[in-house]
C-alpha cells in the first residue's frame, strides 16, 4: 500500500510541493498555519488514495450501506487523527524536523470543528471512525455549521459567548461536491393531481454537499461525512442592487444562509424554534434524496429499498425522516401508502440520547403546518395507519396542539436503542411505556463506546507505549485485549511504570496551564476533573459545594494532613440556560476567593478552564486522577467521558448512572468510587416532602457551605448574586443534590484514602485500563451492525 511505502523525505517532499503549488509560498515566509495546511495536504494526498479504494469496492459490491443522519459531529481536529490512521507519525515527525518544525505546534495549529454540543455529537464522530475501521460502508450526513457551538470565555467570571470561527481559515479536509446539491422547499401548499398529494413549496435553498474522508485504522477503509451547506437558489437580486438597495439585493442569500449558520441557535423565541426546524427538515431532506439517488442509481426495486439502506436518526432531530421518506415513496414515486410506511421504516431506526421530558422535541402543529404542510396531513396517516395495526390501542403522536417527534421516530423504526443497559431499561419503563407495550422486540440497547485510536492512542502516547510494549499492538482496534494487561498489574515493575506515564502527563498539564493560563498547579496534587455540558442533572453544584465544605474544612484545621487536590471543571452552558450560567459564574467566584487563600491553596484550587472542547478533552483526560461523573441517578443516558477516564486511567466516582453502572461491573467495585441514591431511590425521595431542608439539617457541612454561598463569601460585591441558585437548593432540589451530599463527601473521602497510598492508587487506576477494553465504539458499531442494521464489513483492495 503506498502509504507504508512512503519515506520521511518523500513527506518533506510532498509538503514542500504543496506548500510552493498550492499555498504559493517559499519556506522563508512560511507560516505555522501554512505549514500546517501544506502537511495535512500531503496527508490528505494519502487518505484520499485509500478513500478512492474504499469508494470502488463499494461500487463494486453494491452493499447495504448506513447512514448515520446526525445533526451534530463534534469531529475535532483531523490532521493528527489521519496521520495516527494512515501510521505517518515518523514520517510527519521526521519530515517537519528536518524542516525546523515542531509537530506538535503544527498538529494544534489547527481549528476544533466545533459541530456538536456534547456527547451526542462526539458519538457521532466516534462512529465515523469506528466504521470506517471496521470497514462497515457509511455515509455521515449532517450540517456543516459555517460558526459551530460558540467560542467561550469568562468575564469577571461569566459565560460570554462569541462566534467560533473554524471556517475563517482553508478547511484542507473537506471537497465542495458541485455536482451533488438538492433543492429543498419550504411552506406553500398541498393540492391534489391525478389522485396524488403535490406539495409545492413557497420558499427554497439549495443544500450543497461537502465532502470530509473519515480513515480507519491502517488506512484499511475509509468512508465519507457528507456535510449540507445552505445556500440560496439565486444570488443576489440584480434589479434591486441596480436600484441602489444594496442591503436588500443581499437578502435571499443572507436568509438561505442562516440554516446553516449555527448549530442550534437559541430556539426560545418564535423564530429560533422555526429556524431549527428548518435546519432539521434542511439536512434529512437532502440526505433522503441523496440516498435514493444513490439507490436508483444502482437500479434496486424501490422495494428493495431496506435491503440496500439503513438509516439510523441520531436522536430525534431527524425524526421528520419518516414522513419525508414516506412522501419521497408514496408522494413521489407512487408506493401504496401502507407500502411506503413499511419500507421506510425497514430502513429506518432510531437512538434515543434522553429521557428528560423537556429534551425530547416536540413541535408545535401549527408551525409544523406552515413550514411542513405536507408532512403534517402525513403525520396524521402514519398515526391513522399504526393505530389500525393495533386495533383499540393507540399511541397518539400528536398532543395538545403538538407533535411529538419521539413518538414519530419510534413508530417509523424497526429498532430504537438506548445507549447504556440502565438508559435502554429505563426507557421502556417510561417515555416508551406505551410504545414499548405495542412493539416488545422494538427497543433494544447499544451501549456507547469511544475511538481508542482518538482516546488512547493518539491522546496519550506514554500510556499507549507502555501498553503496547507489554501485549503488542493488537488492542488499537481490539480493545479488549487490554485484558492481557491484568497479569501485569502485580508487577511492581509495570505499576511503577504506568504511574510514572501517569505523573508526566500531569507534568505536561501543568505546564500548559502555566504557559496558556497563567495558573501554577503542583502535579503532585490529585487532578479531579469534571468536564461535560454544563447542566443541573450533571450537578457540577454539588461538586462545588463539597468544594466549599472541604475549603471551609481545611480552613478550620489546615494541619490535619490533607490531600492536596486540584478541582478542574470545564463546560459550556446553553446560552438561553440561566441556572447553568450561575453554576458557571459560582464556581469562578469560589475559584477566586479559594485560590487566593494562603491557608487552604496549598491543599485546594479550583480551576475553571474556558471554551471546553475535544482537543481540551485529549490534553485533560490522560492527566486526571479523578473522573467525576455524578449525575441524579436515572438522568444521564449513559455518559461517554467516564469511558474516556477509565481507559486512561482515572477511576470514576460516580453514581449508579447511564453506563458508569457497566463501568463498575467491569472495572470492579473496589475500583469505582460509589455513592449516591440509586434511580429508584431518587423516585421515592423526590416525594418526600422538604427532602433538602432534612439534608441540610442532618449535614453541617452541607449547611455550613450553602450559608457561606448565600452570605456573599464567594460575591461580596453582590452579596445575593446566588440567591437564586441557594432557593433552588433549600427548595425543590429537583435534582436531589443535598440529598446525596453527604454520601459524595464520604466517597471523596475515600477517594482521597486511596490516593494518599501510590500503590493503592495505581493498582486501581491500571485495573480501570486493563479492564474498560468493553466500551470502544468498535464494539459499539457491531452491536448496530448485527442488531440493527444487518449490514456487513467490505475490504478495500
Ligand atoms: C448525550 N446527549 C447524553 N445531548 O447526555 C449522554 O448521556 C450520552 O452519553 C450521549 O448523549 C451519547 O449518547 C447529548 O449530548 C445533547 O448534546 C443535546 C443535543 C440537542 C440540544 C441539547 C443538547
């Protein structure tokens, strides 16, 4: 293959030819950037060579292929991701050495592509790499949001939100496909001809399609993210330019634009929720289109249909796929309309990432009817026609005005998945109770996994050495061979080696902080780390409030031999989330006071670190000691940080949530820092009556740390800048943090024990490396593969 046969001064070659050809720029004056984008040329020149590969033998074999129709890939950077794939690190590294280059700075020259939210979209990107390593043939579709999640940064301790601009730079990995764009309508009306439904719409944009490769392990396989731009069906409006109305001559194109602007903006107002409606409608049309295209193209009978295509909605947001394919089969091609509804939903299946009520969309009938009248008369076919296949028992999928796009993915689904054991169970006990009752073989579980090349291999090269040095390199991509490393974790020799690959990614850490933050941390210190969304149910507040208590703790008796411990949080809060916006500016408020101590800094600091994405994630997570993942019991799906943790190295403590309940199974009860009710307990204890104000009574330490907050300890200068957030607690607790307080503390406690004993500690950490082999995304995607979608993996030549 020729990219094995590649020498470093090829690579040097080839970066200097496109640094000349396609930069237009000599060495002398060349920048990082430029650089950077010559190198990830030569690198792309490789992939695109095996992508073509991948690509014939496709042709060729004519598969059932999957698309993963997500509104979200939270990809990163991919420059280090296709040079780790395709095996060019020597190459690279050498390559730019000889050239007076450092890697590293090249690889972080470039730009996060910010196209996600959280967990959901990085799974999404998970899986992109996992097929393309299992060599499963898949298309990604999704949005390619010119400003993705926001840029965030604190002032005076609050959220600002500024526009990411990942785009303002050449994008090296991405091909505009010219040829491939679909026309999409919005609005206008339904009438009828020759005894079939046309729907002509009113108002139109073009989505045109880009092109990202995403490469396997060993370059063996690669397959494409084909992400949707928005752009307006004509240009600009010559007569009024002529006219002198410049601005309004800009208009059309400016209002196409906008769909595929942001990811999710703000839907509290009227015309967010319109505006993310249309970006939804926007990208499942045209990747509907898009697969039936490539299906006739092949020549199938329409019928074949879910043989040749599966398609899995990655969460509600392209739930509308089911009216759509169903009016592309029965609208537009014909298909009886029973037909149609059976086919599609042969094609179609469905992952649910939630089941907190106000996530799980609905759309109000009447903007349903304005933008999407078509699917709104099919909406109410599709409920006509499954409350006919269950005579006397129906499941409506509309309600008070509204449409429920939960209901409609699951009942134009052959599967719908959950993404942890406790998610999928939980699931069928109460948002899909019903649903569940009508379909038992419908729901099954698929819990979630993460790319060891991304979380292993390439995010921490010390780790990943070692572990191929004691059981080779087989566990890259067959995770669970980490197994092997259980025999080692008696061996002195081994443990002292893992603690050391441990304690110089901390080095590392502290020394970026040093240089990008300004901040001093000892690395010596426990590194506990809690890096996610920021969301009450995530409960970052009763992680600050244990810090609080510790703080005032330590304060009253600071020679009583303390662990020293750095809190790290990081997370973005949804702009329009109040209550998450005052946990961020909390704990910024405590940081300050807290670091500034001269009693009680030298055991505890409190770092908030801004703008949170994957390339913090890959420089935090080989570096923590401490994977905190403390979610109400029954609220997180299933979580894929502590997945990233435990691999590395960081033992949870954690509640009896999502997939932290298989990490323990796993990793083992002593391994795991328990505590917490349990889902079911969490139901009975909302219903007693004033269960916070009982916690709060029975904890000082709890009492003491809500009374510092609410006197103005951590905001003198607004002494009731938290009252709000104080109420919430003393209050409703929704979430049930006081009432879990106590056992946190005991738990950090022992966490705390624990650490003060190296050999303790890394006994317990190398137990969580050696035994979470279970949760790659590789395993994952089989699970979809044979439960799900009945497709199978292809070899390029
Ligand atoms: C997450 N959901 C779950 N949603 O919270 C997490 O437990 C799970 O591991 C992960 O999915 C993958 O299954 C999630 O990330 C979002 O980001 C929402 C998207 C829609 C807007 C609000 C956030």
């Amino acid at each position: 293959m020729e990219a094995y046969s590649l020498t470093a001064a090829d690579m040097r070659d080839s970066i200097l030819r496109h640094l000349a050809y396609e930069l237009g720029t000599d060495p002398g004056h060349a920048t990082l950037h430029d650089w950077r984008i010559a190198l990830s040329l030569a690198v792309r020149d490789r992939l695109v060579d095996r992508w073509f590969a991948a690509n014939r033998a496709t042709r060729a074999a004519q598969p059932k292929r999957v698309y993963y129709l997500s509104m979200e890939f939270l990809i990163g950077r991919l420059l280090e991701d296709a040079i780790v794939n395709l095996r060019l690190e020597e190459q690279a590294g050498t390559a730019l050495a000889d050239l007076g280059l450092d890697f590293d700075a090249v690889i972080q020259n470039e730009p996060d592509a910010a196209l996600g939210n959280g967990g959901l979209g990085r799974l999404a990107a998970c899986f992109m790499e996992s097929l393309a390593t299992i060599g499963c043939p898949a298309f990604g579709y999704g949005i390619r949001y010119e400003n993705g999640l926001f840029r965030q940064s604190f002032q005076d301790g609050r959220q600002i939100e500024e526009p990411e601009d990942w785009l303002s730079q050449f994008h090296a990995w991405e091909f505009e496909r010219r040829d491939v764009a679909q026309e999409i309508r919005f609005g206008g009306e339904v009438t009828q001809k020759d005894g079939r439904a046309v729907w002509t719409g009113a108002e139109a944009v073009i989505a045109a399609a880009f092109d990202t490769p995403i490469i396997g392990w060993k370059g063996r396989w690669a397959n494409t993210l084909r992400l949707w731009s928005a752009q307006p069906l004509h240009g600009f409006d010559l007569a009024r330019f002529n006219r002198g109305e410049y601005a309004a001559a800009a208009e059309p194109e400016a209002l196409a634009r906008t769909i595929s602007r942001v990811l999710y903006p703000d839907d509290t107002t009227g015309q967010g929720k319109e505006l993310r409606l249309k970006q939804e409608y926007f990208f499942t049309a045209a990747s509907l289109r898009d697969i039936l295209r490539r299906f006739e193209a092949e020549g199938g009978a329409l019928a074949d249909l879910p043989k040749k295509a599966a398609i899995q909605l990655n969460d509600t947001h392209p739930a509308i796929a089911g009216p759509e394919l169903v009016r592309l089969l029965h609208d537009e091609r014909g298909m009886a309309l029973d037909e149609a509804i059976a086919t599609a939903r042969g094609c179609l299946s469905y992952t649910n990432h939630t089941l907190m009520p106000e996530a799980l969309e609905r759309w109000s009938e009447d903007l349903m009817s304005q933008l999407l009248p078509r699917h709104m008369q099919l909406i109410e076919r599709i409920d006509e026609a499954h409350a006919a296949e269950m005579p006397g028992r129906r499941v409506t999928l509309r309600e008070n005005g509204e449409v429920k796009m939960g209901e409609i993915a699951f009942t134009m689904a052959h599967k719908v998945n959950g993404v942890s054991a406790l998610h999928t169970d939980l699931m069928k006990e109460t948002v899909f109770a019903d649903l569940h009752r009508l379909h038992p073989d419908r729901i099954v579980n698929e819990t979630n996994g993460v790319t060891p090349r991304r979380w292993l291999l390439s995010a921490n090269p010390r780790l990943s050495r070692l572990i191929t040095e004691t059981i080779g390199e087989g566990w890259v991509d067959d995770l669970e061979q980490l197994d092997r490393l259980e025999a080692s974790i008696s061996d002195p020799g081994f443990l002292d080696a893992y603690a050391k690959a441990k304690r110089e990614n901390k080095q590392d850490f502290a020394e970026w902080l040093a240089a990008e933050q300004g901040v001093r941390v000892d690395p010596e210190a426990l590194f506990d780390v809690q890096i996610k969304r920021i969301h009450e149910y995530k409960r970052q507040h009763l992680n600050i409030l244990e810090t609080v208590a510790l703080w005032r703790e330590i304060k009253a008796n600071p020679g009583a031999g303390w662990v020293p411990r750095v809190k790290i949080f990081a997370g973005k809060a949804a702009p329009g989330y109040v209550f998450a916006k005052e946990i961020i500016h909390l704990i910024n408020d405590v940081a300050e006071v807290l670091n500034a101590d001269p009693v009680t800094s030298p055991y505890l600091k409190v770092l908030f670190l801004p703008n949170y994405n994957v390339s913090l994630a890959e420089r935090l997570i080989p570096a923590a000691d401490l994977s905190e993942q403390i979610s109400t019991a029954g609220k997180e799906a299933s979580g894929t940080g502590n997945m990233k943790f435990a691999l590395n190295g960081a033992p949870t403590i954690g509640t009896l949530d999502g997939a932290n309940v298989e990490i323990r199974d796993r990793v083992g009860a002593r391994n795991f820092f328990l505590f917490g009710m349990t889902a079911q307990e969490v139901e009975a204890r909302r219903a007693v009556p004033d269960h916070a104000r009982q916690a709060i009574q029975a904890d000082p330490r709890l009492g003491g740390a809500l009374k510092a907050i609410s006197q103005g300890a951590f905001s003198p200068s607004d002494k009731h800048r938290y009252r709000g957030v104080v109420a919430n607690l003393t209050g409703q607790d929704y979430f049930l943090v006081c009432s879990d307080f106590t056992a946190y503390w005991d738990a950090q406690r022992r966490a705390e024990a624990a650490f003060a004993d190296p050999a303790v500690w890394h006994r317990g950490a190398a137990c969580n490396t050696a035994r979470a082999g279970w949760f790659s995304s590789d395993r994952t995607i089989r699970g979809y593969m044979t439960d799900i979608w009945g497709t199978v993996p292809l070899a390029a030549e």
